[in-house]
C-alpha cells in the first residue's frame, strides 16, 4: 500500500539541554550525557534523565487524578486520529470558553489549540492557557482530546481544574507541541506515546500529516 501526504508537519519540540521547561523549573530540565564515545570505548551510547513531563509528551489521568489510567491504558487509535488545528493566536493571556464559541467543537474530535506560545519567548513563564470555562466546554462536548503549545495546559488555577475537568471527561492531553507550521485546519495527527508502564506521561514525537 502507498501512502501519500503533502506534507508532514513535526509540532514536537526537539530534546535537548536548553529548551524551555515548565515554570523554568531547573529539575524539569532533561540531561543528556555520554556514557560512551569512540574515545573511551568501541561504541557510541547516550543517557537521558528526562521529567516525563518535558518537552512534548501526553499525560494519563494518573498525573491529577488519584487512582487514574496510567500510560499503558491509553487507546492508540486515540493518539493515532483525525484531528483540528484552531488559531487562537489572538488570545492574550486565557483560553475561555468564549473564545472557544463559534469554533463548531463537535463530539470525538481530537482539538489542537495554537496560540502565540508557539511564537513568543513565554513558555516558561506567562504562556497561554487553558482556562476552566474552555475545559468545561470541550469535556461537555465529549471531546477526544486536547493539545496545546504550552508545557501544562493550565497554570496558577487552584486544584488544577481545567486539568481535571478534561480527564474526567475521558480526554486525552498532549502538551508542548509546536503549531507555528499548522494552519486552521484538519489533519492526521500521529502522537503515540512511549509506552511506560505505571507512568503518568511520556514522551511523543507529535506530527501532523496534510
Ligand atoms: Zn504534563
């Protein structure tokens, strides 16, 4: 079988020492290291300690919820979906349910939400969220999941409840995606998470297929 697409669009951050962590935390940053090159040995071989909620990964409902779904869980044909790209790249600071209210969010889709994170240096401070009111409306309208270009899809919320309100609603969450080459648009969206058993997120290579 031949399987042809226009273009193959990588929304995932690439790995290394320097890029942005979540609130900057120096702990989130992943460490990379060479246990052996050419110089000591035979072979070349690399380390990483890594949080498993740095760089683009999907997190399992274990992460907020006590007694959640861990990694191993979750449904490919969840990761593995027809999915939409929405420009919210006029949103300043929240994401609200307002902004989310002629978007036409319909049952089962899988929703990735560009915003000007994937432009401006704020990653790991002021970036834009989602905020209670937009998670209530995409839980209620049974969305698959949800993606963001931010490294949490919420921050300074008490209780974490946009966290909550999504998994409740049986949602998937990718976080730390890349959307500046993603137009409003619909696509294929390839996002299959390492599979650590026990763990409440992992790490994804997401693309997007045109
Ligand atoms: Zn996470």
């Amino acid at each position: 079988m031949l399987l042809k697409f226009d273009k193959i669009i990588d929304i995932s951050m690439p790995v290394s020492a320097d890029i942005p962590v979540y609130k900057g935390k120096p702990e989130k940053r992943p460490r990379l290291y060479t246990v052996s090159d050419y110089n000591t040995g035979h072979i070349y071989e690399s380390c990483i300690d890594m949080n498993l909620h740095t760089g683009t990964h999907m997190d399992s409902p274990l992460h907020m919820l006590q007694g959640g779904a861990r990694m191993e869980s979750l449904r490919l044909e969840d990761c593995i979906t027809s999915c939409r790209v929405l420009d919210l790249t006029n949103v300043v600071d929240k994401i609200t349910a307002d902004d989310l209210a002629d978007k036409d969010i319909r049952e089962n889709e899988f929703i990735l939400l560009k915003t000007r994170n994937s432009y401006e240096d704020i990653l790991e401070k002021d970036f834009v969220f989602i905020e209670k009111s937009a998670a209530a409306l995409l839980a209620e309208k049974k969305i698959k999941g949800v993606g963001i270009d931010a490294l949490g899809i919420e921050r300074e919320q008490p209780g974490h409840e946009s966290h909550k309100l999504l998994f409740g609603a049986g949602a998937i969450i990718l976080e730390g995606l890349r959307l500046k080459d993603a137009d409003e648009d619909e696509y294929i969206l390839l996002a299959a998470p390492v599979n650590i058993p026990g763990a409440e997120a992992a790490p994804v290579r997401a693309l997007l297929l045109k």
